[in-house]
C-alpha cells in the first residue's frame, strides 16, 4: 500500500526540519575539545549553568505525573510578571504555545500576518494549521511596515505574530505600533521571548485590549532551552480556550521544578542577565571598529552583524578555531551572521580570532 495517498496534502509539502549538528559531532569534526567550544549560533545561554545544577536539585518525583495546571510555576509567574494566574498559560516551550493559539483561531484558508525577518515557527505552525500565510516585509531598519500590515488585514486575518525584540534583528517594536495593530478585529501576538534583555513589554496593553497575546520563555535568560518551558499572557477568556484543547501533561515535572526555581531566585539569573548586556554593548562598539563589518543595533540576546565579503567564509574560519555562529539568509538579512551575546572573555576571544581573519586577508 501507498501510505502517502492517506497524508494530508499540506503536510505533503513540508520538509523535516535540519538542527544544528550537537557540540560532540562539531568536536570531533574539528577536533577541537567539546569544553573549548564557543557555541554563539543558536540563542542559548551557558552562563547560568552553576544556578541550574541547583535548580535540578530542588526535588522532582519522576513516578508521578506533572501537575496539568502548572498551579504552583504560575502563582510564582503571577508575582514576577505581576497580574493574577488565571492570565497565565504555561506551554511546552513557546512553540506549542504558538501551535495552541493557530489551533484554536485559525481553521483552513484563513490568514495569518507575519513580519519578516522573524520567527520561522510562526510560518510552520500556521502552514499546519492550513492557513494562508501573509508576509509582511520589515523596512530596511527592522520597524513594523503598520500602514501596511493594517491594509493586508481582511475579515479572513485571525492572528498578527510580532517577536519583539524581534529573532534575528533583536530591534523592539514600539508600544504605540502595538496598539494600533490592537484596534484591528485580529489576535495580536506579541512574542517577547528576549523581554528580559530589553525591559520592555506589551503587558500595560493588556488590560485594554481582550485581542493582545503575549509570549514569553525560559530558554533564553534562565538557560532552560533543554527543558522546553514557555508561557503565555492573555486574557482568561483567551488561557480558558487554550486549557481547553492542550495536551493534559504538557510540561514535565523537570521543567516545572527548574522553572520555580529560578523565579524563586531570579535576582541572581537576572544579574547575569545585566552582566551580558553590558558586554553587548562594549562588543558592538568593537565589532563597529571593524571597517570589513556592518553591526546592526540589538536589544535582544543576539548581535547581527554583515560581513562585505562571504559570511559563509567567515563561519567556516571560526568554526575551525572553535567558535560556532548562525549565518542568517532571511529577507534583509542576506549574508548576515548572528551571534549570541556573551560574556567579556568569550567576547575577547571573538574579536581577537576576527582580528587575525581579516589581518591576514583570509578572503
């Protein structure tokens, strides 16, 4: 039997998704110590490993199942984000968050906006969905095209999606583009997955409009990215609807403890927090002092920067000397490579390998 007659059609068409290869595999392919890798390509942070060997270690029974509700993570999430629990989602990651708020607004043929450079899950889990999908192109500065996003939204729109700061051009859309976008008859996703780096949110929006949705994530300041643990900010009339049709034990107990934890003790993940962002701006002073490179602006956890000969080239030379960056070839972005932000030493090591590349004229 053909077992491709019976998949869906859309589904027909999708390609598997192609990781990056793991820290062992790169090891032995440049052979190049796991320990003496700098790993910049994929938005971890590795800076919070000693807070997270006593976040595992705040006691999980593996035997019994997770608690559906998350009850106890959201109540810690009502006093760190500041508004009442039953406005709090807690998701598998942002992904399935993302793939929960498609499932329960969008049915076949209906559209969604997205704004790219941006997110590619926003697509993926859309195309799922069977949408139509609307690309909005950012101007050349990264900011939202309002005028026109407001002009492509017809009575078939269910939902906006902005990442802000936005992955990978790490530039903040203004609160006022936000609410513009939220007098419109859609779902206003605003995806701060980066909040913690910038300081600010669409979150004052919220008691206002019953349309904005807002995402947030672990991954990225708290260094949970193995662990998959997001949430969600929206109205209960929103949560409700998403409870409804979620997986029962979506998030496992690991993720739930380690997640406690950290917010029991954010001061210390935040401080690191502060400590990076720092360093992000003393490198994008340094890597402006290179004549060969383009440094665009961030707010985020990441810098982009355009080489003006081949990124391809340059990533090949660093990854031989066991640094790992991300080249990035999305609308606007053609040749671009991103970088995690990191700490001084790690950032010494970068500007001191870009220094030899383009001294001695590699390319």
């Amino acid at each position: 039997m053909d077992i491709t007659k019976l998949i869906r059609k859309n589904v027909q068409t999708f390609q598997t998704y192609k990781p990056s290869l793991t820290l062992e595999q790169i090891s032995k392919e440049i052979n190049i110590e796991r320990e003496n890798i700098l790993k910049l390509d994929s938005g971890e942070n590795p800076y919070v490993e000693t807070l997270q060997d006593k976040a595992l270690a705040s006691g999980v029974n593996f035997y019994t199942y997770p608690d559906p509700l998350c009850i106890q993570l959201r109540e810690e999430l009502s006093d760190y984000v500041r508004i009442d629990k039953e406005w709090i989602l807690c998701g598998n990651g942002s992904d399935e968050l993302i793939n929960l708020l498609t499932c329960a607004f969008v049915s076949k043929g209906e559209e969604i906006i997205i704004c790219p450079p941006t997110f590619p899950m926003y697509e993926f889990y859309g195309k799922l969905s069977e949408a139509k999908i609307i690309p909005i192109l950012r101007r050349s500065n990264f900011s939202l095209d309002i005028e026109k996003i407001q002009n492509s939204i017809s009575i078939k729109t269910k939902i906006v999606f902005i990442d802000s700061p936005g992955n990978p051009s790490s530039v903040v859309v203004p609160q006022r583009d936000i609410e513009v976008l939220l007098e419109e008859d859609a779902i206003i996703v605003s995806d701060e997955a980066y909040f913690e780096y910038c300081g600010k949110s669409a979150l004052p929006l919220l008691k206002k409009y019953s349309n904005l949705v807002i995402l947030r994530t672990f991954s990225k300041w708290a260094g949970l990215a193995g662990l998959r643990i997001g949430y969600l900010i929206a109205r209960p009339e929103v949560t409700d609807i998403l409870l409804s049709i979620k997986s029962p034990y979506n998030v496992n107990s690991v993720a739930q403890k380690a997640a406690e934890y950290v917010l029991g003790n954010r001061k210390e993940f935040l401080q690191i927090v502060d400590r990076l962002v720092a360093v992000r701006k003393a490198l994008i002073e340094k890597l402006q002092k290179f004549p060969q490179l383009s440094v665009f602006p961030s707010e985020g956890a990441y810098i982009l920067f355009k080489p003006k000969k081949s990124a391809q080239h340059l990533q090949s030379f660093l990854k031989k000397n066991g640094i790992l960056v991300k080249v990035v070839n999305q609308p606007l972005l053609e040749n671009c490579i991103r970088i995690n932000i990191m700490m001084d030493d790690d950032a010494q090591k970068l500007t001191m390998l870009l220094r030899r590349y383009y001294e001695n004229e590699v390319i």
